[in-house]
C-alpha cells in the first residue's frame, strides 16, 4: 500500500493519491469535466476483510425483495448527492448508510468508469474504489448495520465462493456480469500495493479507465 505521507487527509479518512481528482464535489467534477454522456454521479466501495491474508473476503449486500432487482447482489454504493462535500466524502457516505461500516481509507479506483441509465432516465456514471473501514479490537471490519429498506442480507465472500456464486446456503446473483467480472479481478488486485497494480498514473485516470458502454440500473 502507499505510504502514509502519499496519502491525501480528508474528514476522517485518507484517500490514495490516485484518486485526488474524486475530492472535488460532484458538480464541481462534472462542470470541469463535461461529457454528455452522464450527468450525475454515483460510487461503488470495495470493502475487503484481509483479516485472513490468504483468504480475504469482499462485502457483498443483497438488494431488498421490496426494491429494484430483488434479491441481487452488489457492493456498497449509490448515488452522490448535491451536498457531498466531494465524489469521496459521497462514497463514504453511502457505505455508512449502507452497512454502518466507517471509511478510514479511499482509493485507489478500480475498472472503468460505468455508465447506465436510472429508471427516470438519468444518466450516471459510476466510479468505483478500494475502502478500507475501521476495524473492531480483532482486526477485522466492525459489524454491518444493513439498511432493511435497501438490503436484507449480507456476506462477506471468498473469491472461490465468487466464482462459484454461492456463499454456504446464499446463491449470489449479481445485479450485473460487469459487476460480477470486476468483483473477481479485485481480488487480485486486493492482495498487491495499490501503486504497482496499477497500470495507469495518478495524474492520468480519466485517460487510463475508459468508460464502459452505457446500461440500465435501477438508481432513482
């Protein structure tokens, strides 16, 4: 990982120096950074419990049966609002909300900027990041308080369990193959320093992690 000095402070967490561009409020990022294919934001946190080195697992949420695809499985995240003190502060948010789980570390980002559609039309991009939160007296993440408005489950899965898309009695059913594909390439990346898994410079993100092809989800 980065040393301590390379990482950047903010509000209670640090972030990855190559994810500075996201410390920006999100209309401030769009307004500099103008593309007409989007025109909102929304982030997705990779949470991993590397309590086990040989065995971390990442935090996967099921969506709710009351809500939008029923019963799929995601990682933490959601839209950012207009108030996010930055794109950052609006992922930490978000995973709070989500799991209860605090973010002491951000970054670096991981794949591509994802675009898609919400159900009322919007178009939104997606960035996604490494979280590491705050752990109990163990080492390992503090205990997930879901939101039961938005997720009735949880489980911290093995990439093996990943592959296989079961979790003991839980068949993990991702929302999408996208989601799915990059929820097995972090492991990998998981396990080495952030700066020299990484193909691209920090200075050049946007040029580096293309965005993928547009889709549907169901953000509102």
């Amino acid at each position: 990982m980065a040393q301590a000095s390379s990482q950047r402070e903010a509000a209670g967490f640090t972030y990855h120096p190559q994810v500075s561009s996201f410390a920006t409020p999100p209309q401030t990022y769009l307004a500099t950074r103008p593309d007409p294919r989007y025109s909102y934001i929304a982030t997705g946190c990779f949470v991993f419990d590397r309590s086990e080195p040989e065995v971390p697992r990442i935090l996967l949420l099921q969506r709710s049966e009351t809500d939008s695809m029923p019963g799929c499985w995601e990682i933490p995240g959601g839209a950012c609002d207009d108030d996010d003190e930055s794109i950052l502060h609006g992922a930490a948010r978000e995973l709070l909300e989500e799991t209860g789980l605090t973010a002491i570390r951000i970054g670096p980002q991981i794949g591509q900027g994802e675009l898609f559609s919400s159900r009322s039309g919007k178009m939104i991009c997606k960035f996604k990041f490494f979280v590491e939160v705050e752990l109990d007296d163990e080492g390992r993440p503090s205990a997930v308080k879901l939101d039961p408005e938005e997720h009735q489950q949880y489980v911290w899965a093995t990439q093996q369990e990943v592959e296989a898309r079961s979790s003991g009695s839980k068949q993990l059913v991702f929302t999408t193959p996208d989601l799915e594909n990059t929820i097995l390439k972090s492991f990998s990346s998981s396990q080495v320093d952030f700066v020299d898994e990484l193909k691209c410079s920090s200075m050049n993100t946007e040029i580096c992690l293309p965005m993928a092809p547009p889709h549907e989800e169901n953000l509102t």
